[in-house]
C-alpha cells in the first residue's frame, strides 16, 4: 500500500497518508497528491489507486497491490513553483550591506537591526519554490521594510557624524581665533 502527501488549500505540504487515511482528511478530487514513484504531482482523482475516494468504494490493498514492498516514501518529491508569476524580490544583498557596512565604517550598533530583513529575505526564495507564492511575497515585503529601516539608520548616522565633525572644524577655528585676539 502506498503512502501519499497531498497539498492542503492553503498550499502546504502534508503526510503520509494511506488511501483511507486521505478519505479521512476530506481530500478533493483536484487535491495535489503524490506518492514514491510518481513523476510529478497528480490530482487525485487521476490516480487509480484513490479513485475510491470518489466513487464510495473501498479497496483491499493486499490482494489489489500485492508487489509493494516500500510502506512510505523517505522524502517527497519537491513541489514545483508557480512560474506564471516571478518570484518577488529577496533584498537579500540589499539587506546584507546596509547592516554590514554602517557597523564597519560607523560603529552604529542600531545597523544591526538590519539582521531582521537578511532573515525575511532568506525565507523569499524558499517560499516561492515550494509554491507558496502569498508567504514568498509577504516575506519580501517585511525584507524590504526592514532593510529601508536600517538604510535611514545608517543615512540618519552618517548625518550625525558628518555634523559632528563640522562642529568640531568650526569649534576649533573659533578657538584659533580667540588666540589671535587674546595676543595682540
């Protein structure tokens, strides 16, 4: 008897199942299964062995199936991506080097929130390729908010930097002008 996975309506991964536990878990007739051997993904009610499912007949695995020796895949065959609609955008060297570089150049440990858009953007593509494209999206979306938080950060650091080292100039050339005036 084969063991199957099938793709639940939200678009993930579920199993194994025996053909009569997938009866339990209210499996539909254009429910995405798969079990070891197949290709690629079938409907269900494409595969011989759940038509049952649909037709309220029952099956005696033993006598109908007797050459299985394997009970249940180790691993199922990956789910192949939407490829209608490109895969969102990872931000992932985006987000890389707005949290690297200020830290290096500035020492601005609040840069350092921009570890939080390098994980959003590592989860893009993994999404995606499992077919989930809504989480694919989302994912890119919170890596893009994250990564722009940490760029102002950065920008907003610089700044402070850059007036703090005018200040200094002008307070020094004040302080060179006050000893001209104190000397003559």
């Amino acid at each position: 008897m084969n063991r199957y996975f099938y793709i639940d309506t939200e678009g993930k991964q579920k199993g194994t199942f025996s053909p009569d536990e997938l009866g339990k878990e209210h499996v539909k007739r254009d429910t995405l299964v798969w079990t070891q051997g197949m290709e690629q993904w079938k409907r269900a009610d494409e595969v011989e062995e759940l038509r049952f499912l649909f037709t309220g007949g029952s099956v005696d695995y033993r006598t109908a199936y007797p050459d299985q020796s394997v009970p249940y895949p180790q691993y199922a065959a990956p789910y192949t991506a939407d490829t209608s609609r490109p895969m969102p955008k990872t931000w992932l060297v985006e987000s890389i080097l707005v949290t690297i570089l200020p830290f290096v150049f500035c020492s601005s440990f609040l840069s350092l929130l921009g570890i939080i858009g390098i994980v959003y953007a590592a989860q893009v593509e993994s999404f995606y390729n499992r077919g989930d494209y809504t989480a694919a999206a989302e994912s890119s979306r919170s890596a893009g908010k994250w990564t722009k938080i940490a760029l102002w950060i950065a920008i907003g650091w610089v700044l402070l930097i850059a007036i703090a080292i005018t200040l200094f100039i002008v307070f020094v050339g004040s302080l060179a002008g006050l000893e001209e005036l104190i000397t003559t």
